[in-house]
C-alpha cells in the first residue's frame, strides 16, 4: 500500500484516490458543503487556506493545504518542491 502525504503529517492511500481537484469552482464548493452535511469531508488543511479537493473512493472528501500539482507529483513519486509546511502560499 502506497501511502502519499497530503501535508502536515497527514497520509492518504494512493490506491483510494480518484481525483485532485482545485476548490474554487461553484460546483466544487457545493460538493464540500454536501460532504460536510452528509458527514464525509476531512479537513487536513489544519486551519490553512483550501488549496486542493481529494475524492476517494469511498465517497469522502478531503481537503488539503497542498496545491493540486504538488499533490499529483508526489502521487507520481516525484520529489515535490518543499513549499508546504514553512508558511508558503501557493496560487
């Protein structure tokens, strides 16, 4: 099992991720105020900005200070910039 980190020490499972989407579009907000309702969002952003939305498989959602690119990269394997936890801000 492949274990990616989402920032802050928080780990997902790489198998149960389907998507990484930003979180400024109406229809995505709309998805984070249904999942917080229905009692499936995880907020991992420990009180920073929403930078990314990740779907899982099993319906919830979590939401992640990391910027989608540096999400995907690390799922890729790749080493990702370190601009995470040192208070950097990502566009």
């Amino acid at each position: 099992m492949k274990l990616i980190n989402i920032g802050f020490g928080s780990l997902i499972s790489a198998q149960r991720l389907l998507a990484v989407i930003a979180p400024e579009s109406a229809p995505i907000k709309r998805m984070i105020q249904e999942a917080r309702e229905r009692g499936v969002l995880i907020d991992a952003t420990y009180g920073r900005k929403t930078c990314s939305v990740l779907v899982m498989d099993n319906d919830h959602l979590i939401l992640s200070a990391l910027s989608p690119d540096v999400v995907a990269s690390r799922l890729d394997g790749e080493k990702a910039d370190r601009q995470e936890e040192e208070g950097a801000t990502w566009p």
